[in-house]
C-alpha cells in the first residue's frame, strides 16, 4: 500500500467509527425518551372510552327482528 491509501483507509475507518458512535448515542437518546415518557392518556382510560364508544354504536343499531316465516 501507499502512504496516501493507508492514510484515507484510517480516515474512512475513523469516519465510520464516528458515525457509529453517534447512531449508538442517539438509539440510547430515543430509549430513554421512550421510557421516561408519560402517555398523553393512561392505557386504562383509553380503553374505556374505546369500550364505550363501541357500545354507543352497538346501542344505535336498530334491533334485531324476527325472520318472516315463507
């Protein structure tokens, strides 16, 4: 190898090491995000109201009839 090939090799190996390092940072920087963040609603209430509205719609529903007999 030439000097100036082993030199850009150590500067593309840096450069990668670099990347590499920042992309780890930022994955533990969105893990923690994702941790210590609080839910706009608690779990609890959205399936509630989720529940409810479902049977507001079931409730709206004309009711069933019998069958004609033929």
């Amino acid at each position: 190898m030439k000097g100036g090939e082993n030199e850009m090799n150590h500067y593309a190996n840096y450069q990668l090491r670099l990347v590499q390092e920042r992309r780890n940072e930022e994955m533990k920087q969105a893990a923690d995000a994702r941790r210590f963040a609080r839910p706009s609603k608690p779990l609890r209430r959205s399936v509630g109201q989720s529940i409810v509205r479902f049977g507001e719609r079931l409730a709206g529903e004309q009711p069933f009839e019998l069958a004609r007999f033929r």
